[in-house]
C-alpha cells in the first residue's frame, strides 16, 4: 500500500503525533510590538547624531 508509506518506504500507521499548534501568545506579542516601537522611537529622537555620523563617513571615505 504506497498511500501509508513515506518517501523511505516506511510505513506510517500513526505512531508519531503530529506537533502541536503553537497557541497564540498575545502578551509575548504584544511585548515585542512595544519592544520594535520603543527602537524606532529612540532611533528617529536621535537621528540628527546618526546625520553627523553619515556625514563624516561620506568624507572618510573620499
């Protein structure tokens, strides 16, 4: 029977259980959003020190 053998040509009667559906973890979500925004946030408050940064590199590098 090809239909309950797998591509080793093992037979599987369903002595594996199939992995468990990861169950949606809204605070850990959540805690990540926050986590990505408090980044973005810090990144566009001190932009102007990242400007400076970009500039000295553009004449470093001539």
């Amino acid at each position: 029977m090809n239909f309950l053998s797998d591509n080793n040509g093992q037979q599987n009667r369903g002595e594996k259980n199939s992995p468990h559906k990861k169950s949606f973890d809204f605070n850990l979500y959540k805690k990540n959003t926050v986590n990505s925004l408090h980044d973005v946030e810090n990144f566009l408050n001190n932009f102007h020190h990242y400007s400076r940064y970009f500039k000295i590199f553009k004449i470093m590098k001539k």
